[in-house]
C-alpha cells in the first residue's frame, strides 16, 4: 500500500481485520515507507481482506494498493512482520 500507511496504526488494524475475516498471513512496513501484507484464505475472506487494505484504518490514506496472485505458502495466523 503507498500512501500515508505507516506511523497510522495500519499495521495493528490490519491483523485485528485480518483477525476479523479469518485469514492468515503477514503485514509489514518496507523501508520506502510503503505496507507490504500477503494474506492467504478463502477466496471471499481474501476478497474481503483486499477491499479493507485499499482504505485502511481511518487515520491511514491509501493512494494505492498493488496486488499479485502468489501460491499459498500454507500460512497459519496473522502476524506482524
């Protein structure tokens, strides 16, 4: 995610929502001062997931959200990275 997403507490609301929808995997911050998160679930968790990471928190402004489509590593949980 680019934007204002990090020093926003994006991090914690993403594993609370990641929590939430039942999907696992990871967030983090890079050093560009971008979000990186993989998240792996059901199709429609993840989905939902991807529509929650395109506004974040409300004290987070998204300008964008770049995805991909990875193999599922096999995650269990949610952790912050």
């Amino acid at each position: 995610m680019q934007g204002s997403v990090q020093g926003v507490g994006f991090r914690w609301a993403a594993s609370a929502e990641a929590e939430r929808l039942g999907v696992a995997g990871s967030v983090r911050n890079r050093f560009d001062g971008t979000v990186e998160a993989e998240i792996e679930g059901t199709a429609d968790a993840v989905a939902a997931m991807g529509a929650w990471l395109e506004h974040g928190p409300p004290s987070a402004r998204v300008e964008r959200v770049d995805a991909d489509d990875l193999e599922p590593r096999g995650d269990r949980g949610f952790r912050i990275a």
